[in-house]
C-alpha cells in the first residue's frame, strides 16, 4: 500500500482547523497528524513529527503565515499550501508567498455560511495537497507554484475545434508557454532573462482569478519586457508577455499579419480555467510554424495534448528537464505524447526562446 500523505493543518481559527481536517480526512491517502492554532504550536509539534505537506494560514498572531513559509523553506523545504481568504487586495500577500516557496493556493471562503463553503471547496484542498505531495522539494526555492481547479475533466474540444490546417510561415513569431505547479517562480525566472527584442509572448499559468493580475503586475515591475494579465483583444507583440487570466480562457487568434489574444469564459478543460491544452491548440490552429512552444513544471497532463498538435502543425517545441521541474508531470505527458522536440533546464529555456527568433 502506498504510504499516506501525512499534513498538518495550521489556522488560528478553530472551525477553520476542524472543517479542513474533516475534509482532508475524507480522503483515504491523506493523514492529518497534527493541528496547530499558529506557527509557534506548529514549531513544537513538528519537532515530534513532520509533515509531509503544511496547509497554512497567512494571517495569524505570535508569526505571520509568509514569515513561517520562509523558516520552513530555510530549515527543512517542505510542500506548503497557502489555505487563506482571496481578495484583491489580499492576492498581492498570496503573491509574496509563492515567492517565498509555497507550492499551491487554495482560497479559503469568507462569506455566508463558512462552515458549509469550507466544505464546498474540499476537493479544491484535497488536489493541493495531492499535488504538493508530488513536489520535488529541491527545487522549491526556485520555483514556485499554482492551485489546482477540480472539475470534470474536458478536452481542448469543449472550446476550439481540433487543428485542420497549419498556418503558412511568416515573419511573425509567437511563444506559448503553459505551467501549473512550480510555474510561478519559474516563469519569473524565464521572464526576467529575456531582453526587451523577445518574440511576443502568450502564457497560462493555472492561477484562480484576482491572482494574475497581481502576479503580471510583479512580473511587470522585474522584467525587461512588458508583462500584463491579457485583456480580450490585446495584442500580441514583440517585447510584451499576457498571461491569461484566472477562471478565463485565452486563445490566440490572427488577423492579417498581427495575431491577438481572445479571452472567453467555458468550462473547465483538464479541470483547469484557464487550460494550457485550449491555448495550445489555437496556437497550433492559428500560428502553426511560426510558433515556440514551451511546457514546464507541473502536475497532470494539461497541455501535454496541445503541445502534441502545435508540433504536428509545425512549431518547434520545448520541455523543462525532470532535473529542474518542481513536479515534472505536464512535461513527462508531452515527451510520452511525443510533442517535444527537445528537453532543457529551465535557465536554458530564456536561450532557447530567443534562438527561436
């Protein structure tokens, strides 16, 4: 039998602590060993056993949640998944514990009956933390990460036909990326290195909504090139990166000689909004050979297929090495898929965009 995830659960609100334990609890691979009302009791009880995954407030007394995250990470790296109310406002803290390691974000609702929209939202925490587990610990200081949206799983087909025909080749150059777990560091490492002449960029990280605004905002403010959450009918162009937008879809399309993003909502695709699958494919569909597509760090497949279609439409195509991924899922499913031309640590990956061009 395949050992259980052991967690422990660190809130300071006690019916918080309860509901999250009572829903991990429901699932048979998961263990609660431990609750603690802040990062203090959390200290001493993980002396005596530690876990295999944290769910972590941020707002606490005695120590903040962003302040624990960064102990942990200097001690002993550990899978960590921020369980705490989303707001605009509050995003921007969620942001600064990405950066500082955690590898997941589950919203916790704070409004109405909290009791009962706690335990609406268990399968949310319950794939956190299964996708946590999966994390590769050495490389959390360097890579980030992304809450995981369940839901039946669809294909790209729910939102764009498959590809019928490549498009011609042109002057005109595109670069997709897709990642989840791990994705958010390590976009902004791949980000940061690139010079204001990159290609156009288009991006779905899988990030709930009022998350990526923030998150292109702090991109925008360290990077060289232009980095801002999509809005329908922006423009792709050189020097500029969007990233799609939380609880959205985001397509490429062309017109004439210039290509620009169509934001939609739908359902899910690979239990994910905004899906890298969706975006894929009409890159595939609408760019053809004139594209780069890039998968890095991630649980599940998403994108795995989409990668396949741009590649047999004609883009070239790249996958971050098992060595450097934080989960190396996604990538793993577009080798075995055969969509990848060739496979690069992610400090390569800024070199590979720009020998794309």
């Amino acid at each position: 039998m395949t050992a259980r995830i052991k967690v422990m659960v660190v809130d300071d609100s006690a019916v918080v602590r309860q509901v999250l334990s009572e829903a991990l609890a429901g699932d048979a691979g998961i263990e609660v060993i431990a609750v603690a009302a802040d990062p203090i009791f959390a200290q001493e009880k993980m002396k005596k056993q530690w876990p295999d995954v944290l769910v972590l407030d941020i707002e606490m007394p005695r120590m903040d949640g962003i302040t624990f995250l960064r102990r942990i990470m200097a001690e002993r790296p550990t899978p960590v998944v921020i369980c705490s109310s989303i707001s605009q406002k509050g995003s921007e803290t969620a942001m600064q514990a990405l950066a500082a390691g955690a590898v997941g974000v589950v919203p916790k609702p704070g409004i109405g009956n909290r009791r009962a929209a706690m335990e609406d939202a268990a399968s949310d925490l319950i794939r956190a933390v299964r996708s946590a587990a999966h994390a590769n610990v050495r490389n959390l200081k360097t890579a980030g990460a992304a809450p995981v949206v369940a839901a039946a799983k669809l294909g790209a087909d729910a939102i764009l036909p498959a590809v019928s025909q490549a498009m011609a080749q042109t002057t005109e150059r595109i670069v997709a990326i897709g990642t989840s777990t791990g994705g958010t560091q390590a976009l902004e490492m791949v980000l940061t290195a690139l010079p204001r002449v990159s290609p156009g960029i288009v991006i779905v990280q899988h990030m709930p909504e009022k998350f990526t605004a923030s998150f292109a905002a702090r991109l925008d403010s360290l990077c060289q090139i232009e980095v801002r959450e999509a809005r329908n009918g922006d423009r792709v162009m050189p020097g500029r990166a969007l990233i799609a937008p939380g609880g959205q879809h985001m397509l490429l399309k062309r017109n004439g000689s210039q290509y620009h993003v169509e934001v939609v909502d739908g359902p899910v695709v690979n239990r994910h909004r905004p899906s890298v699958d969706v975006l894929f494919r009409s890159v595939a569909k609408f760019a053809g050979r004139n594209a780069l597509g890039v998968i890095m760090t991630g649980m599940g497949d998403d994108g795995a297929r989409g990668l396949k279609e741009m590649h047999d439409a004609g883009a070239s195509t790249v996958a971050q090495d098992e060595a450097t991924c934080v989960v190396y899922g996604m990538p793993k499913e577009a080798v075995r898929l055969g969509g990848v031309d060739r496979s690069a640590p992610l400090q390569a990956i800024p070199a590979e965009i720009m020998k794309y061009v």
